[in-house]
C-alpha cells in the first residue's frame, strides 16, 4: 500500500476575505491527486474581530475563507 503525501508552504487567506477569489485557483491541479495534503495556514480563522491590546495589526482569517481549504483538499 502507497500513500501519496503533498505538501506547500505558507499561505495566507485574510487577503480574499474580500473578494470571492480561489487562491488556490491556479495551483489546485498540482495538489489535487494526493491522500494527504499539507499546508501552513499562516492566520487564525475566526470571525472574532476585536483589536488586541498594543497590536497595529491582527492577522485574522474570516470563517468564510475555510471553504477553500475544503474546497482544495486540506
């Protein structure tokens, strides 16, 4: 028995909370044909949007965003 692993880099999704852009458009027919995929999602998913004390950005993901992660296979 074989079991294909995949596996990219850093991603980071809060840049389509926005739009209803697939980032993962023009790289899902090279992560689709595996049994495992990885990736490092580099933001928090949450729909939680209240500053943190002292902080001048918050890296935040909205909820809406995680389709794409199923869409593609994570």
């Amino acid at each position: 028995m074989s079991v294909t692993l995949n596996a990219v880099g850093n991603f980071i999704l809060n840049a389509f909370d926005q739009t209803d852009e697939d980032p993962f458009e023009f790289v899902y027919e090279n992560l689709k044909d595996c049994d495992i995929l990885f990736g490092n999602n580099e933001t928090v998913i949450s729909d939680y949007d209240v500053p943190f004390y002292r902080k001048v950005y918050s890296v935040r993901t909205s909820s809406a965003s995680a389709k794409y992660l199923a869409e593609t296979g994570f």
